[in-house]
C-alpha cells in the first residue's frame, strides 16, 4: 500500500535541506513494513536519516533549551543512562517524521483493533490524533533523544504514557554500531501463550530506523486473535557512545 503524505511548510533553508535528504516515507515499502509488523512486532527500515541529520539532533542534547525533562536512568532504576524530552515547538525534522509515519501506520493500527475487537478508531490524520491525546490530559511532547555510554542499557519496558497511546513507535539510530560504539542491541521480548518470553535482538546502523509495536500485536490461534505482548529494551554498550531518537506517537501526561 503506498499512503499519500502531506507537504509541510518549513521556514529555515537548513530544514529544507533535511527535508529533501531524508529518505521520502511516502516512498517506503508499506507492504513489506506491514507484514513485517504483523508477523515479528518490528520492521526495520535503512537510511532513514542521513549521517548529517543525525548529527544535527545529536547536537540538539547538550542545548536545555530544546527540552522539557531529562531522566538519568539509574535514578529510576530504569537502566544506566540518560534521555531528555523534546519540548514543544519539537524539531521540525521529527514533527515531519511523527506525522508521516502516523498516515502511514494509521491503516495497520486501525487493522490490529478491528481485530482483537478493541473499540478503538485512529483517525487518518496525525493532528486529530494528538487533540484525542490533549483533551484526555496527555499534553507533554514524547519524542526524546537517548544516550548511553560504555556499561549503560535500558531495561525491558513498554511507552505507554496516559490511557491514550498508539500502538507503534520508531527509533532512529543516530550512532554507528561497530564505529562509535560496541554493544548496545536493541532488544525485544514477546510473551508467548503459556510458555516462556522469546528474545529477538536487532542492530539498526546509522541512520536506520525500527518501527515497533508499542504493547502488543495480534496473533491469530485457533479460537480467532489474541493479543501477544511486547516489550523492548538495549543490551549494554561495551564501549563508545550510543546515540539514539525515540518518536513515540502519542504525547504524556
């Protein structure tokens, strides 16, 4: 399925420029994601973002100014590391993605509710969807930027954030596994029917984006779908610094 994506209107002739390296998502294999997402929770697309993009958002860490909170891990007992949230207005390059990916996963989302038979109706348009989120109270930006440094990781855990959530989100890798750092999988469990949780693990490289589900998938048995939950999480980085852009679709309350 090819999905039509709007055009955005962008002020500033360097996010122009991004706008027209970045890998076009309205061009992407929608077939392939589609089934990929519905028979593993996960689909992995390459070169997203060009090696330039991603230095400009890591670049954006270091700056209070474009962000709302930042979390030390360890605090939390959440991993070891540290992420921070964007604030609004979010970086025109990531508001241009969170919209984009939302036409294009909207259909699929719409699919899964129908059928686990939840009586959820995404609408076809992004900005609908955060309004849904706003009047239910769920207000804060969620599109963050992760690092890790050598001994960090990320414990197993879902983004879920209000009573309001999509059920995808994508990490960008803003990093080169093997060149700026050593370990540092991206992790995800699955529960299976009365059995054990079984562990896929993924090594996105620069630039490459994962899209992922962000509870659970549905799984057809003999008695019609039901739904297998999902965790993700990162392995621990042997050495380096890992860089990372998480875009979750739903905002926080």
């Amino acid at each position: 399925m090819m999905c039509r994506i709007s055009n955005y209107r962008v002020g500033h002739m360097s996010l122009v420029r991004q706008f027209r390296d970045m890998k076009e998502i309205s061009n992407l294999d929608w077939d392939r994601l589609y089934n990929s997402l519905e028979t593993c929770g996960h689909a992995q697309i390459s070169s997203l973002l060009t090696k330039a993009e991603c230095e400009s958002l890591i670049q954006t860490f270091p700056n209070d100014a474009h962000f709302r909170s930042t979390i030390v891990m360890e605090r939390y007992r959440f991993g070891k590391g540290t992420y921070r949230y964007f604030n609004y207005p979010i970086p025109s390059l990531i508001d241009r993605i969170r919209k984009d990916f939302y036409v294009g996963l909207a259909p699929i989302a719409n699919r899964w509710m129908m059928a686990l038979g939840i009586d959820i109706k995404y609408p076809d348009h992004y900005d609908e969807f955060i309004d849904t989120c706003h009047h239910s109270g769920q207000t804060r930006p969620t599109p963050l930027i992760l690092r890790y440094d050598a001994g960090g990781f990320n414990t197993l855990h879902q983004d879920l954030y209000g009573t309001v959530y999509f059920p995808f989100q994508i990490v960008i890798m803003l990093t080169e596994a093997g060149v700026d750092y050593h370990g540092g999988e991206l992790v995800f469990t699955e529960q299976l029917p009365r059995a054990q949780s079984k562990a896929t693990v993924v090594a996105p490289g620069l630039g490459d984006a994962v899209i992922f589900t962000t509870n659970f998938r549905p799984v057809k048995g003999s008695r019609g779908f039901y739904r297998s939950r999902m965790k993700h999480g990162i392995s621990e980085v042997l050495s380096g610094t890992r860089y990372a852009c998480g875009i979750i679709l739903h905002d926080a309350a």
